[in-house]
C-alpha cells in the first residue's frame, strides 16, 4: 500500500452550506477548516489520517451529508496534510496535537450544545496523546476508526510515510498509556486491518472499561472496504445515543 498526500480539491464537493475559513494554532500556524452547517445545535469534529486531508479521502465528507440533520461538521487539515501550507517533511507529532487542541479550544466558543468527535487511524492517536492535558470531559461521545493506538506497532509500512520528526517522536510517545476519561468511546476496526492490527483497539477497550466498546468490522482492511456504508450506520447510531 502507498500512501500519498491528498487535497480537498482532489474531490467533487457539493454546495450544502458549508463555510471554509482558518484557524490560528498556539505556534501561529493556520489550520484550514470545513464546517457544514444546518443550524444544528450538535457540532461533530472529524480528525484525518496520516498523508490524507480534512475530508479523509471524501469519506468524511459523505458522512456528514449523512448526519446533516442533525450534526454540524467540522474537518480540518492537520499540518503538512492538504491545504496546510506546511510540507509534510517538516511535520512534528507535537505539532499536530498544538492543531487539534486550536480546533477544539474553537468549538468550545461557538455555543454549540453538545460536541461529539470522530478520529481515523494516526488521528486517533493525537486525541489520546493530548487527553491527559486537555480537558476532553466536554464531548458527549467520541468514534475511532481504525485507531492507531500503539505507535511501536505501527508497520514498516507506515513508518516510511512518517516525517524524520515523527520517526523521533514514535519512540517516545505513548498514546497506548492515555487513560480515556469518562465519555462514552466507541471504537471500530477492521479485523483484517494489516496496516493498524484490531489487537492494539481490543487491548486499549479492555483497559478502559465501561467507558469503551469495541465494534469489529469483520473481513475489510483498514478503509473498511465495501462495509463503509455499516460503519458510518453504526457512527451515526452512537452519536445519536449520546446527544
């Protein structure tokens, strides 16, 4: 499997009320953001992949046409990813966790009434690295898909798309350690998945019990394959439970 930076643009976007815009992270640097809008009292953040973009291939954009009624979305481009002006040879760990604190600090402003949050694959892991810092008691729910959880896990695979920062970084870092806080965390995996393996989500759910559920998804890889359709059914079922 080869992994390849992707932009926005890449894909057919519909016009469904949504706005485009920036936001400044604490080091300065710009984050671009998608946010469909629907007046909704619900906002869910959607967190991206490595070497992907805010819309993680166009499948984050399908699900928030899907959740439309009922959730406003908010995508966005961790650094070096999509429209980020950064390349991605520059790209720090540390960096990315500076980016998703910035989007959720925003949220927290826009008088939202419940806030939900869906991660995929290396996504996940930030929001677990920055749970023990930050405040995260304020989502009504949060979804992983794929989570990478384990960094010393992580296949030569994948190492070779890692920036020699990150490489540094996965050494050190621990997200596998995060204790999740009290918020109801639903975690979705591929059993076939050869790119993150499922043991690494089962080993973190049996940690963090009652909180965490695992649904496996069986025989598709790491995008889910032609289950994708299931995935986002049972996505939207859980975030609907918890609004």
């Amino acid at each position: 499997m080869v992994f390849q930076t992707v932009r926005a643009a890449d894909f057919i976007v519909e016009s469904f009320n949504k706005e485009s815009f920036l936001i400044n992270a604490e080091d300065g640097h710009d984050i671009p953001v998608i946010l469909t809008k629907n007046s909704n009292r619900h906002l869910l953040i959607m967190s991206h992949g490595i070497t992907a973009e805010k819309t993680e291939t166009g499948i984050y954009l399908d699900f928030s046409k899907n959740i439309f009624e009922n959730f406003d979305s908010l995508m966005f481009d961790f650094r070096g990813h999509g429209d980020s002006p950064m390349s991605f040879s520059t790209v720090s760990i540390e960096g990315e966790v500076l980016d998703l604190k910035a989007i959720l600090d925003w949220s927290q402003n826009q008088n939202y009434q419940t806030i939900s949050y869906l991660g995929s694959s290396f996504g996940a892991s930030i929001v677990l690295l920055i749970s023990s810092s930050y405040d995260l008691t304020f989502f009504s729910s949060a979804v992983f898909w794929n989570p990478v959880i384990d960094y010393k896990m992580l296949s030569s695979e994948v190492k070779k798309e890692l920036s020699p920062k990150m490489i540094q970084e996965i050494t050190r870092l621990n997200p596998q350690d995060s204790q999740w806080p009290n918020i109801p965390l639903l975690i979705v995996h591929g059993t076939n998945d050869i790119v993150v393996p499922i043991e690494q989500s089962k080993t973190y759910v049996e940690k963090n019990q009652p909180y965490a559920r695992l649904f496996p998804v069986d025989n598709v890889d790491h995008g889910f394959d032609h289950k994708i359709k299931e995935v986002m059914s049972v996505t939207n079922d859980w975030l609907l439970h918890y609004i």
